[in-house]
C-alpha cells in the first residue's frame, strides 16, 4: 500500500511563501493531488500532477502555486506564493487512480490514498 507523508506547513504572514512536499514510499506512476480543508468547510482539491508533469490548478489559486514533482525522490512539491488567509486550511496529497490528471481531479473519492495532512496558517 502507497503511503504519503506531507511536510513544510506552518505559520507564514499574508503575501509570504511556504513549500509543501508529499513524499511516498515508492516510485509511482499516479497522478498526485493536493487538498485542502479549512475549519468548518468542505475538502477541496487545489492542484495535481500527472506521472508526465503537466498540471491542474484550482482558480483560488492559479497564478500563485505551483506544482512539481521529482520521481527520482518520489516526492511532489506545491510552492505556494502570495498566500492569503483564505489559504489556511489542513493541506492533504493524495495518489490519483490515473496517471494522468483528468476532468475529475477534484473529486476526492477519485484518490486511492491519502497522507496525513500539514498545517497552513495564514495571518493577516
């Protein structure tokens, strides 16, 4: 079974930067999705990547993450800049069914697995 591990959460001032890192317990193929969930809300999907590095983003966010992954460290990347305090949220990786980052990335029941999520807090 594929196991994920987030790192890089904290705390960061509004307008800051933090990287998030998904790293898993072997090489694979998958698409990985990132997620989030704010207090009181819903879990939503932020951004993915296929096996090929192309790559899905939510509109809350296009233009300030980015997303990346290294397959010789088995681990995925989401750089997030200009962070506002709407972005403070539990940030969870999860591996896609796929390789690739289909029309439906953002539905959470499409991942196989799951971490454990990292804290993302934002002041203002």
């Amino acid at each position: 079974q594929l196991q994920l591990v987030e790192s890089g959460g904290g705390l960061v001032q509004s307008g800051g930067s933090l990287r998030l890192s998904c790293a898993t317990s072997e090489f694979t193929l998958n698409a990985i999705g990132w997620f989030r969930q704010a207090p009181g809300k819903e879990r939503e999907g932020v951004s993915c990547i296929s096996s090929s590095g192309s790559s899905a983003f939510a509109d809350s966010v296009k233009g300030r993450f980015t997303i990346s992954r290294d397959n010789a460290k088995n681990t995925v990347y989401l750089q997030m800049d200009s962070l506002k305090p709407e972005d403070t949220a539990v940030y969870y990786c999860a591996a896609y069914k796929y390789p690739f980052c289909g029309a439906g990335w953002r539905e959470d029941g499409k991942y196989k697995y799951w971490g454990r999520g990292t804290q993302v807090t934002v002041s203002s």
